[in-house]
C-alpha cells in the first residue's frame, strides 16, 4: 500500500473514533512532530564529541573493516564458552 492510501486508511479510522482519550493521544502526537528538535541536539555534551572524535578517525581512515570486527568477535565467544566448560 502506498502512503497516500495509509493516510487515507488512518483519516476514515479517525474519523470513526468515538474514543477520546486515543484522539487526545493523537493530537499529542501529531503535535509533538511539528516541535520535535533534531535528535543531535538532545545528546550529552560528552555524546557530540565522542561522535565527532569517530567521524575525525573515519575521514582519516582510521577504521576497521566489519569483517575484522565479526572475526574478533567470533573467537572472543569462542574463548568464552571455552572458559565457561
């Protein structure tokens, strides 16, 4: 379904509400959307410069490939059930 029909499927169901506490619900989010403030901003000092730090590193290159990570992770388990027999 494409999302001019949702948007028409959702307008009939509001319409057929009889429930006000779900058209209080509603409102508050529809209301809520047209405020809301971008997700970055409502990060912790500490949370904007650990993500600036990372995005630095990976302009330098200074990455490592997913594989790599998947493989280191694969043998870290490994080691753990071994310790855990």
């Amino acid at each position: 379904m494409d999302i001019q029909a949702e948007k028409y499927h959702l307008i009939q169901q509001i319409v057929n509400l009889q429930d006000k506490n779900i058209i209080s619900k509603l409102k508050e989010l529809l209301n809520s959307q047209s405020t809301t403030t971008d997700w970055y901003d409502e990060l912790t000092l500490s949370q904007k410069t650990a993500i600036e730090k990372s995005l630095k590193q990976a302009d330098n290159g200074e990455t490592i490939p997913h594989s790599v990570v998947k493989k280191q992770i694969r043998q870290k388990i490994q080691q753990l059930k071994k310790n855990a027999s």
